[in-house]
C-alpha cells in the first residue's frame, strides 16, 4: 500500500468529487482515470452489493464513439460477434481481439442509431485501435471519446432506486439494453448492466460538469433502501466469474480459453479482424483454460500484482491470475490459467512467496 | 491522496522490491505498471537530481519490440521522423502521430538491427497501435513486449557512477546511443538518455528476474557519490520543458503545438502515418502552442487533476495543463496550451477553484 496524488495525465471522473465527499480511501488506475475502490469498509460494500444498493463511480469506462456512415461497418469489422441483429437501444457484450485472435478489451457495444455507436470500455487504448482500423481501411467513421461516464448502481435493490427515480419503465429494460433520457435536465442513458451479478443498473452521465448532481440526486433516493458508495468488487466478481481483461488475461489469450468463445461468432464476415485466427484456435481446440482454485488454507501472503506459478505433479502447468477472500464461501478462492491436460477436481500447488499452497480445481462460476 | 494495492492488472516493475525497500511512498500508474514517485524527501530528491545522482525505476517505460525483415519499414511508417540514416546503436526520440496528426506517444525508438527495434514508450497502447498498422498493411514483422525494462541514473554525477560500473567507454556514449552489454552475468543495454536535463543513463534490464540485483549494484557503487532513490521530476522537467504526452497533450494536440515541430520531417515518404495531415497542419500553421506561466502569488490550491481554463481580456484562449513548484526559480510555474493568438509576454489569469491567479506567460524551457 502506498500512496497516490492524481495528475493531469491521470484523469479523475465527473464523479471524482463526490466519491472523495463519500470518504474515498483507495483508488485504482484504470483507463488512465482515477477508480475508486474503497470506502473503508470492505466487508461492508461487498454485503451492500449482495444484499442492498452499491454506488459507484465508474467513469474509467470510457466511451469510444463511432459515429459517420460507416459506423457499423466499423462496429462489425472489430468485433468477432454477430452485430447484424443488434437492435438500436440494444447493447451487447463483445470481446475485441487483434489479428492474432487474442483478446484486446471486452467492451459493452451500445448501438444509439444506425450511424453511432459506444463502446464501453475496459482498460486499453481502444481509441487508438479503432482509430487505427478505420483509418487503414478507409472506413467514413469519426472515431472521439465523448463526454459520457458511467456511473453504477448494483445489487438486488438497485432497480428500485432507479425506478424510483426514473419511472417503473426501467424495470421492463431487459438485460444490456438501454435508453436515452434525462433527470433534472441532466442528459443520461440508462442501462441494465453492470461488472456484477447481482443485478443492476449504469447510468451513463452526459454531462461531465454534472457529476456531483447525478450522484446526489441517486443517493438521496436510495436511502430508504440502505444505498452507500462502493465499487467493483473483487470478491463478488471472483465469485461470480467474471472476467478481467487485462488481469486474467495476457499478451497470448484468446476468447476460448477465457470461457468467452460463446461470443465469439466463426461465421462472421471475412473482414473481421482476428476472425481467420480464431477460426483456426476453435478448429485446434485452445491449450489453455480457465478454472476456478478453492484453497484449503489461510493465506499469509496477500496475492500482490505477480501472477504466480501453478504446478500439478511438480511440473508447472499455467498461473494463477488472481486470489481473493469469498466471504460467501469463506474461503480464499482464485483464477487459474491452465494448461487443458489438467481438469477440475485435480489439486494443484501454487508458488506463493512464503511457499507453494494447496488448492483445488473447480469450474467456474464459483456461485 | 489516496492508497493504492496492486492488482494484477497493474503489474509491479522488477525493481520494484528495491523501489519498496528504499521507501517508497507514492506512486503513479503508467502503462499500467506501478512507477514510484516519491521517496518521502520531495525536496531531497529534487536537489539530489540537481547536484549528484539519482536511482529511478521507470520499468514503466515498456519496450514494443518491432522484429523481422519489415520491422525497419514499420518503424517509418509509424515516425514522422526520417528514419533514413538511424545507425545500428543509435537512439532517436520520435513524436509518433495518428492519422489526423495527433501525437499518440513520444517514445525513444532504439535500432538494435536492421531486422530489431525497440520503441520505448510513453504512457499509451503502442502495442495495439503498431500491431493494428503492421497487421492492416501486411508486413512481415512481430510485435512483442520484451522482457525488457528500464532503469534511470540522472544528474550531473550520473556519468561517474555508471562509468565506475561499466567502464570509462560509456562516458564515451554520444546523446540517446546505446550498446548492449552485461554485468555481474544481467544482459543490459545502456543508453545515454533519461527524462530530465540533468544528464544520465537509462539502464535497460534484459532479465526481468535480476530487478533486485541490478538495482543494488549501482546503489552500491553510487555511495560514493550520494546516489538515492528519485523517480522522474516534475518540478525539473517543467523547468527544463520536457513534455508530458497525455497530460501537457490531449486527443487534438499536434507536434507542432508543444515544440515537437523539429522531429517532424515533412519529406518522409508518403506511406508514413499522418504525414499528409501533419503537412497540411504545418502549412497551414498551428491554432495553438506552448509557453510556460510564472505566477506572481503562492497557490492556494494545489494543481490537482483537472486542466485550468486560462483567460486573456476575459476570452479563454487555453487551458493550464499542469502547475508545480520550482525550487530553483523559487516561483509556481506551469505550462499553458493556448492560442497563438496570445504571446510570450502576456499576463493571462488561469481559473482556479478559489478564483482566478494572474501569470506571465513566456518562452518554454524556463531554465
């Protein structure tokens, strides 16, 4: 733990001001913005979100606007997944792979009209990529980062807040899909979606001088139902199996070996980029996958930011990519990537710096 | 200020134990690695840079490999900056543009071979960038991350320290040269450069496991001259007007708005990336440019994250992309992005969050 000063190459989000006024006491790097992620109460955030109405500021998810004639052209060509039946006010979860098939970002797609496009991003330069694709091929697409920023509200209360806030219409919003409005004159859209299982809403802010209004005007609303600041949630997300791209992936991951090759659509276009390399690791079948490890013991040392070694019958067959403490499962519980020779059920060692630990294999989802 | 954990997704240099073992107290996130910026002495680290010799960990400074028969094609296209007569051992600091002629990063691109280039980088995905640029055109070149990662001695006994470690040739070594060698069995390469004005080394670490150990050799050789533990200055570079891609630049931001104009060679061949906007921008001449501000007043509040409208005649006509002490002019100074309209010499006010400060703009670098 040690400490960080925010600086004009480290963005703060619109809700920068309310998360300090929440009682911020750590923060993350993400998108080259300032992530809040705690409060000072870790064990009482990860029960808000299980059982009540979590707030966060998730403004690092910035947006990557394709807006022009060629917008969804450009949607499809970088995406692996199917857009064709994607509907205006629909969004949809795409894992964004380079050339080589390896997974580069796992947006949200929000399509807004025929001719633009969001994508909410997870943390890598997907401005840079986009704009790189659009321009070598020609494509008649802007490509900007507008002024919008996520803010999350999650937990099995959150569709009441919203409601209550914006009307009963939101809780016929099915899962990704979104729609335009605004509260108090500020302009929003607003999704069912969130980087939880435990339900939820993202209300995109499109008015970044309006951070602190939006916020306030949610927290007010909430206090009937217990609502206080939190953030994306290591625990929950390990629990619930979501992935970190970037963290529990590397420089080599495909979508398969992640258990994203659902959203991986082989018979799209030929012009998709990375799409004849994915073809190709689908029809070899990956080496690698990702299981869940259930840890026996206590852990003395605190996983840090090494990835570190997994060995079964004392050759080293992949990584952990994370641990954490499940409150739900009490026990600590981890991420593996593997090699596909070693399946659930098979007990593992992983090096860890005080000495290599038991743990077992599952699949995942843990919960 | 706030507290920070590494994650995985934010991964550790391989110095970093010795950064932590020398007192690390700060740290920024870049490249999304952690780069320490304080040792808790700000103004001993600061006179220490500036009168002897200090010990940074800029592993931050990721390496983008560019290898095979294209790898010297793909490092032209990528430059705005002839390339042509770059020897084997030479070093060249390159403004790389997008398409519209925006500056995406300011690496220090290294010639190791005809077929091997490094581009050691600023804080942007120049992974993603060159590989989406070398996969759309077709060369025949891999792009990878090296386990490479750099380490600094800056300031005026810099020199001796490194010479006592590798021998006098290295005095030797003219302005961004380099040369690969090893010491005590690490693979290094050594270049003469660094980001301050202070003179120095960069140490380029070839075995990411051997952190720890290289750091400790020139710690152990640089007592005799005083070395400590420094990270890069923003008080020094601001004085020295070294620029800061993506905190002095934003997403519009040209070379020839911050003084980069002379790396930029308008007769590069045609297939270079955003030569023909950035010979339009030349022709044209650019909106904005860079100057420095000296406060004549303390400054209340600190610079924060956000960038400061600045106002001339009570039109704005820029904004302040960062602020600091400098101990040396005894004066709060910062940069200002702002209208060509307004010159060195103009008192200007810049708005801050207890209202506006007047500056005197004039001619970067202050010392």
């Amino acid at each position: 733990m040690f400490s960080f000063f925010p600086t004009a190459r480290v963005r703060p989000s619109p809700f920068f001001e309310a998360a300090v006024a929440e009682g911020m006491v750590a923060a993350n790097v993400y998108n080259r913005m300032i992530m809040p992620t705690s409060f000072g109460d870790p064990e009482g955030e990860y029960w808000r979100l299980i059982n009540g109405v979590s707030q966060w500021d998730v403004g690092v998810e910035r947006q990557v606007q394709l807006k022009g004639p060629d917008a969804g052209r450009l949607a499809q060509i970088l995406s692996p997944r199917d857009l064709s039946a994607c509907k205006i006010g629909q969004g949809k979860y795409v894992p964004l792979c380079n050339h080589r098939g390896t997974i580069i970002n796992d947006p949200i797609l929000l399509k807004l009209s025929d001719d633009l496009y969001w994508l909410s991003i997870a943390d890598s330069d997907i401005w840079l990529w986009a704009s790189a694709i659009a321009a070598e091929r020609g494509l008649n697409v802007e490509i900007t980062e507008p002024d919008v920023s996520p803010m999350a509200l999650q937990g099995p209360k959150a569709e009441d807040v919203v409601a209550h806030v914006l009307g009963d219409w939101v809780r016929a919003l099915k899962y990704f899909w979104f729609k335009e409005t605004e509260i108090d004159g500020i302009p929003i859209a607003v999704q069912r979606s969130g980087w939880s299982k435990q339900g939820g809403f993202e209300i995109y802010l499109r008015d970044g001088t309006q951070g602190t209004k939006l916020w306030n005007i949610f927290k007010e609303a909430g206090k009937p139902w217990g609502i206080g600041p939190g953030a994306p949630a290591t625990a929950e997300r390990t629990e619930s199996g979501l992935v970190s791209v970037g963290g529990d992936t590397d420089d080599e991951t495909n979508p398969f070996e992640v258990r994203l090759g659902k959203y991986v659509d082989l018979d799209v276009p030929d012009d998709v980029v990375g799409i004849g390399a994915l073809r190709k690791i689908e029809a070899e079948g990956p080496k690698r996958h990702q299981l869940g490890l259930i840890f026996d013991a206590s852990m003395p040392v605190p996983f840090g930011a090494k990835r570190e070694d997994i060995t079964f019958d004392g050759t080293k067959v992949g990584v952990m990519t994370h641990c954490t403490w499940s409150p739900r499962m009490k026990a600590n519980i981890g991420y593996a990537l593997i090699s596909t020779d070693v399946k659930a059920g098979a007990t593992v060692s992983v090096n860890r710096a005080n000495g290599s630990m038991a743990a077992r294999l599952v699949e995942l989802p843990f919960l």
